[in-house]
C-alpha cells in the first residue's frame, strides 16, 4: 500500500477521471485550489486505468502534487519554471507509441526548483532513454552533462536498482563542451548525492566525475550505501568510478 496517499475526496485534491485531458483544463484545477487561499498543496489525483494528455501539464505552478494509483498516462509530464512539485504514486507513464524525435522521455524537468519524482513506472520512452549507444560520450546510466552555461545542483537519486549494462557506464558527472550541441561549457556540478543504488551487472566501463576546467568544476558529490557487483564501494576505485583534476569532495558512505 502507498503511504501518505492523498484521498481522492480530501481537502485540496482534484480527482482526474480516465479520459482524454487536456492540460490547461488540468492546470486551472491547481490554479482554482491557490486561489482559495487553504495553504494546503495543490493535488491532482489520477484515477485507475488509462488517461491520455495532452501537452505539458506543470508550467508556473508551486507547492503542487500529481499522484497516480494504478493508472497509465499516454504522454509525459513537463514541469517548465515550477517549485516544489511532486509526482508520486504507483503509475505508469506508458510512451512506446512515440516515435524517436518526439524528445519523450517521461517527466522532463527545465528550469525548476526541488521536483520530487518517486515510484512513477515509464515503459518504452522513445528518446534516448532506451538505446545502443558506442559513443564514449553518451554512456552512462546515471547522467548529469552541464553544458551551455548552466549549474546543476542539488540533485538526489534514491533507492535505485541497475541489473544490466551491455555497453556503457553506470554514472556520467560532467561539465562539457560538446561542440555538436553547446556553444559554450557549463559552469559547474555540484550537491549530488546518490543514496541507496544498486548495480547487479558486470564488464561495463569505468564511471565518470569530470569537471571541464578549474573555474568549472564538480563539487560535493556524495555516494550513500553504493554496491557495485554485490561489493559496498566505500572509497574511490579506479576500476570503478574515474575522477580528473577538477572534480572535488566525492565522499562514499554507508548506513
């Protein structure tokens, strides 16, 4: 059972029935909520079995939550400019109908403050989330790339189980200036953390922590209870994770 679920009838929460949705109709549903002034988070609550929307559904919204019980959403969730929303449930965002260029990818984030994603399902998403990749750049699993100016920061993966890695790496952490896609590098990476993540698989590439140079670099990067092959990593292995001269304070920990 879900903990902490929302009642579909309870205070501040708006029940989406299955259905073809559209996401201005949705969003003036979290609007409708803030302007009654309760203080209470703005819920949407997605009923079970199929709905379908269309479009984004978070833009310029705040202290929000989506919540799914066994249902499927056709199409992804954007949050574009928002704080502190969070999508959680036991549903599935359902993207195998997608063709390669549609840039799906389940829920994309741009530009946004303290989004929590947690126990959301995506089957098949069509853009570079399931791939055959031999190009060195565009291996890992767990990826952050800074590029074109931007900082990333304040980043958490949790509870997270990788079984199988036929080519590539488990994590990617750098800042960049890939000359196919950015025009200039970004300026840094750093509060990282990952908690609790798992690695069954085996005969896969190095990890990497890289900075771009000294003025931008990674920093504070934190790995909480990491196993790799059934091993706890609690330091720094060359045969595992690869860090370069601009990349600062990578810590391993157990609980």
């Amino acid at each position: 059972m879900e903990a902490g679920a929302p009642q579909p009838d309870g205070a501040g929460v708006h029940l989406v029935q299955p259905g073809i949705h559209r996401s201005p109709d949705l969003l003036s549903l979290l609007k409708r909520t803030e302007d009654q002034g309760t203080g209470l988070p703005q819920t949407l609550y997605f009923a079970r079995n199929p709905l379908y929307r269309r479009n984004r559904i978070c833009n310029s919204v705040r202290n929000s939550h989506l919540f799914g019980w066994r249902c499927g959403i056709y199409r992804l969730f954007v949050c574009e400019r928002v704080e502190d929303v969070e999508i959680r449930g036991r549903g599935v965002v359902y993207l195998a109908d997608f063709h390669r260029f549609s840039a799906f990818r389940g829920v994309r984030i741009v530009f946004s403050r303290r989004i929590r994603v947690e126990g959301i399902t995506v089957i098949d998403p069509p853009h570079y989330s399931i791939f055959n990749e031999p190009q060195e750049n565009y291996w890992g699993a767990l990826s952050i790339n800074a590029g074109d100016g931007n900082t990333v920061r304040n980043v958490l993966y949790s509870n997270i189980r990788v079984e199988r890695i036929e080519q590539g790496q488990l994590f990617d952490l750098r800042v960049v200036m890939n000359k196919d896609y950015n025009p200039e590098p970004g300026t840094g990476i750093e509060q990282v953390t990952f908690r609790n993540v798992s690695f069954n698989g085996s005969a896969v590439h190095p990890s990497r922590i890289y900075g771009y140079d000294e003025d931008r670099g990674v920093n504070a990067v934190e790995f909480i209870s990491l196993q790799i092959g059934g091993e706890w990593v609690e330091n720094t292995r060359t045969d595992l994770i690869l860090l370069n001269a601009y990349a600062h304070n990578v810590v391993f920990k157990r609980e």
